[in-house]
C-alpha cells in the first residue's frame, strides 16, 4: 500500500498519460492507436488499453423538397469512433516520440497528463 505524499505530487511527476483518440473511420482510428502502441511498447512502457467507447452517432433529418413534399424526408448520421489509451508511469522518451508522432488526418487526439 503506497501513499503518494504531496511533495510527489509537486514534483511534477506524470503518474499516467491518459490519450483519447477519435475519428469518423474506424479503419484509420485502429491503425493510428497500434500505431501509438507500438511506440510506447517500443520504450518499454506499460500500456492499458485501446478501451472502445461508445459510438456517437449524430443524426441529421433534411427535406428532400423545398416547398412542397413535406413528408419525403432523407435522413444522414455522423459515427464518430473513440478509444482510450492508458500509459503508466511513461518516461520522457515516451512523451518525446509520442509528441513526434505523424498521424493521418482526420484522427483527433486529446492527451491528459494525471
């Protein structure tokens, strides 16, 4: 049972680096987190995850006509794909290759240091 004192906290020590990863194809999205796991194995780090998260799909109800036919309705949805990546205890050449690297676009990635 190890406490963390305050002064641990003070340091500035990265307990856990907590990525969140999203993109419209789910494709581009388990290719760019093996992609991240693959760099965090390659120094050693230990990494939990990819942790799927709930699909949020938005869906949109358009009109097929603009004046009459009220009831011809089209209907289209946006599927955006999340999943979570845990790294413990990362050191700095892990935060340094992870900051270095190229990710195809369309892939959106939020880090939280805790």
């Amino acid at each position: 049972m190890a406490t963390e004192t305050t002064s641990d906290k003070a340091a500035g020590a990265i307990n856990k680096l907590r990525i969140r990863v999203r993109a419209y194809e789910h494709k581009i999205l388990d290719t760019s987190v093996k992609q991240i796991i693959d760099t965090a194995m390659r120094f050693d780090a230990k990494v939990v995850g990819p942790i799927p998260l709930p699909t949020e799909i938005k869906k949109y109800t358009v009109n097929r006509s603009t004046f009459v036919h009220k009831d011809a309705r089209e209907q289209f949805e946006m599927r955006t794909h999340k999943r979570v990546i845990d790294i413990l205890n990362p050191s700095p050449k892990v935060v340094e290759a992870l900051t270095n690297l190229s990710l195809p676009s369309g892939v959106n990635i939020d880090v939280k240091m805790m």
